[in-house]
C-alpha cells in the first residue's frame, strides 16, 4: 500500500475517499471545506440528525459533496476537548472498517483535524499508518472461504506538517509487526508448533540479510542442563525448541538488547490439567513469542543501528507418561533446583534456562515476554501489560516506550517480602507460592535466573488477547519496537 504526505488543500483532494472529521463542539477544517462546497446539503444532513458527532459513527456521501473527491466519509469525533489518544486510534478504527466496505483504491485522511492535545503530527501519521494497516487485517488461514482482499492501494495524509516519511515507515512497520504476531498467535497448535515457529524463524532469516538463525534442540539442552525446560517439554511428542534470532544492525563491539519470548503453542497444564471449559484459548501461550518474531520483523523492515537478538523458548506442555509430576525436583541449567508443585506454572520452568542461556550474550538489557499469570488479568484488566524490572531506569523506558506507542505498561514490584512464598524445604525453591499476588512470585522466580544482567519481565496474560472474537492483539509488539529505536544513539 502506498502512504503519502500531502497539504490540506481540499480542492485538490484527488483521491477516491476523503475522510471529514465532526466535533460537536468544534468545527475541523475539513468539514468547514465540505460546508463551503455544499453547505445547503450539509445544513439538511445535520438538521434531520443523518450526520452524527457520536464517536465512531460515520455518515458516507456518495457523489453529490461538490469537493473533487468522489465519496466523503463524514466520521463522528465526540467532543473536541474530550479527544485524547483512544478516542484518535478508535476514529481511524471506525474510519478503515467503513472503508474496507467499499471499493475504493484511494483515500485522503486529514491528520491535523484529528491531533489528539501535546502530540506532534508525526505521532498522528504513525499511529494512523498503524491503526489503519492493523485493522485491515483479517485471520483465515485454517478457513475454507478466504477474506476479500481490501482494494485500498494509496493513502494521503493531509498535514500542513511534511517531514512525515520516517512516521510513516515507521507506522508500517510496527502494523506489519502487529500483524505477524497476531496471525502466529491465531494459528492453532496443530499447525503453529515448536518446529513452525523454527520454520517461520528461518523464512524471517531468508527476507533479511541483517537476521540470523540458530536453533537449539533438545539434545543440546540436555548436554547444557536445563532441567526445568526439559522437564516442561519431556510431556510432548513435539520437541522444544530454543530459537535464536540475530539481527546485526549496530557495530560488533555494541551490547545486544535480548527479548526473550515464552512460547508454549500449547498448555494443557501438564498433570495439573486445566479444565475443559476454554482450553482451546491455550493456543495463545506462545504470545510472548509472537511478539518476539513482530519485533523482530518491525526492527528488521527499520534496519536501525542497533544489535538485537529475539530469543523463542517453544515447547508443548501436554500429558502424557513421559510427564512431569507435582512434588518432582528438577535442578535448573544455573544448578538451583526447583520443586515442582503445579506442572501449569511451566512457562517460568521454560523461561529460566533459557534467560540463564542468554546470560553469554553480555546485553545491554534483557526483556522476557510471556502470557504468564491469570493472576495478572485480576490485577490489571485487558489493558495494560504487566512491568516488573531490576532496574528502575528499564522500568521507566518500558514505560515511557508504552505510553509513545499508546501500548502501555504498569509499573510492578519485585519486593523481597515475596519470595518467602517461593520457599520449599525440598529444593532452593517452588515453582509457585499462594494465590495472592500471584503474578509477583512468578516474576521473583524469574528474577532469580537474572541477576547478572539488567532485565525486565512482562506479563502479557491480559494484553496479548481478551476474547476469542478479537483473537490476538500484537502487544506488545509496539512497545518493545518503540523501546528499541528510542535506544539508537
């Protein structure tokens, strides 16, 4: 799709669509350009109530708007004081749903109209490059009848403002990244397995020159002593895999910024079976390292001088006589042993051999990823993504990252009050405390394995899918990528 930046001139609109922004409350230039053209229809439209403010409600004029362009979309806005970043990415939502209705090739979309309060333009162009490109996508890749291809081709940005290329890339990058990681979180997991993700791994590699691949079998793990992660995938017939992507982007004396993703592309529990009711949704435990594969992708489309190293921790949790059972004792690749007292609390048995693994990269900082706790989802909701750190500097850039790339984080403990939760008079330490505070002692697990780096973890239980309707999100894919470029020196 091409993405331009042009001037506000209305009379030049050349585009097939143009989208027309309505206050009520404050009158944009460009339905003060359609009122001009044809006020006496506008006049009629508002007065029978057929053009709406309500937020997100659009009233489409087909041929008769007297401005050069053919249709006009007349979008509901709301208040203009109340109009802050969530009401921006819901108007451009709306505004590519009615689109993908209609025919169209082209559309004109006037930015400035639209600029939510301290954000510059080339925030707006970003995130409507985003917003559009993510909600043109539709999943169905195990569906027999294939979703209609949009025809939109071309898209202006009208903005007095016209350094507005790097936005734009930047906006089709993280879309592009989004998308990636949604559609490897909506595959099921007889399709989308430790071997797939390997696949997909090495298909990234052949795009780009910049990205390199290793895997890491079974077979080598056993030789390195990661207990804990063979004993999650020791229940499948599918192999673990640890999956390693390089991406050389800065110079070779420069310390690599890891992300570490959790990638159970299934989780029955183990021998601690999880209900029947909503198992199907376990799919989606392999979120984290979905997320990896959509930095990954972003950062590579991007190509900044940084050196980053996406890590994929993929296994199977299933049931089988191979399993692990609760009580057993396993010693872990830095030679702690866990006890094992819920085989369900696996992607933190996956995730601690592997961030002891990464230990030899020397990073300048390491980011795990993982759909970890239900415990979260109580604590946070849907809508903001877990933030626990070593450091407060990392914590704070996650946050700052998060909040630019309007996919944001909350800021959590890692107090050493909680690890009394973690204490077993069998082994170092259980692998779950109680259920308070839950997603807490599942970060101070982690925590254990990560003291020679700076580090952070986030839980993404909440934010990396809500429902089965919308299926998966793509967080955090933009607030990691923005973490990464706001590390370019």
């Amino acid at each position: 799709m091409k993405i331009t930046a042009s001037l506000p001139d209305y009379n030049q609109v050349a585009q097939e669509l143009l989208a027309v922004f309505y206050f009520d409350n404050a009158e944009s230039a460009s339905f003060t350009a359609l009122k001009k053209a044809n006020g006496n229809l506008v006049d009629s439209l508002l007065e029978r109530k057929i053009i709406k403010s309500t937020s997100g409600h659009i009233t489409s004029l087909f041929g008769h708007a007297d401005l050069p362009a053919q249709n006009i979309l007349i979008v509901g806005c709301g208040k203009r004081d109340e109009f802050n970043e969530n009401a921006f990415i819901k108007t451009i939502k709306s505004l590519a749903a009615e689109v993908k209705k209609t025919s169209s090739t082209s559309i004109a979309i006037p930015i400035d109209d639209i600029k939510p309060a301290n954000h510059t333009a080339q925030w707006c162009a970003e995130k409507t490059v985003e917003s559009l490109l993510t909600a043109m996508y539709e999943y169905d890749a195990t569906k027999s009848v294939k979703a209609e291809p949009t025809t939109l081709t071309s898209v202006s940005l009208l903005a007095d403002e016209q350094n507005l290329e790097l936005s734009i890339k930047t906006g089709k990058s993280m879309a592009h990244g989004i998308n990636l990681a949604r559609e490897l979180g909506n595959l099921p997991a007889n399709v989308c397995d430790p071997a797939y993700l390997a696949e997909q791994a090495t298909n990234l590699a052949d795009a780009y020159d910049e990205i390199e691949v290793e895997v890491i079998e079974e077979s080598q793990m056993e030789e390195m002593g990661m207990g804990a992660f063979l004993a999650v995938s020791r229940g499948s017939e599918k192999a673990g895999k640890i999956i390693i992507l390089k991406y050389n982007g800065g110079s070779e004396s420069q310390q690599p910024y890891v992300l570490v993703g959790k990638g159970l592309t299934f989780d029955s529990g183990g021998i601690s079976i999880k209900p029947a009711a909503g198992m199907e949704e376990m799919k989606w435990d392999m979120l984290g390292a979905a997320s990896v594969f959509g930095v990954m992708n972003a950062i590579a489309e991007l190509k900044p001088a940084l050196n980053v190293i996406g890590v994929v921790a993929t296994a199977e949790n299933m049931v089988s006589g191979g399993a692990t059972r609760p009580g057993d004792v396993v010693t872990c690749m830095n030679g702690k042993t866990v006890e094992i007292i819920n085989t369900d609390a696996e992607g933190r048995l996956v995730l601690c051999d592997t961030l002891t693994y990464v230990e030899r990269f020397n990073p300048a900082s390491v980011i795990d990823i993982a759909t970890l706790t239900g415990a979260i989802v109580i604590g946070l909701g849907h809508h903001a993504t877990a933030v626990y750190a070593n450091s407060d500097d990392l914590q704070q850039q996650l946050l700052s990252a998060g909040k630019a790339a309007w996919d944001r984080g909350w800021p959590m403990p890692l107090w050493d009050d909680y690890k009394e939760e973690l204490k077993s008079p069998y082994a170092d330490f259980r692998n779950v405390g109680s259920r308070a505070g839950g997603s807490i002692t599942a970060a101070m697990y982690l925590s254990e394995f990560t003291k020679n780096y700076t580090w952070a973890h986030l839980d993404i239980a909440g934010t990396g899918w809500s429902n089965a309707k919308d299926g998966a999100s793509g967080r955090p894919v933009g607030m990691l990528t923005q973490y990464l470029l706001d590390r370019i020196q």
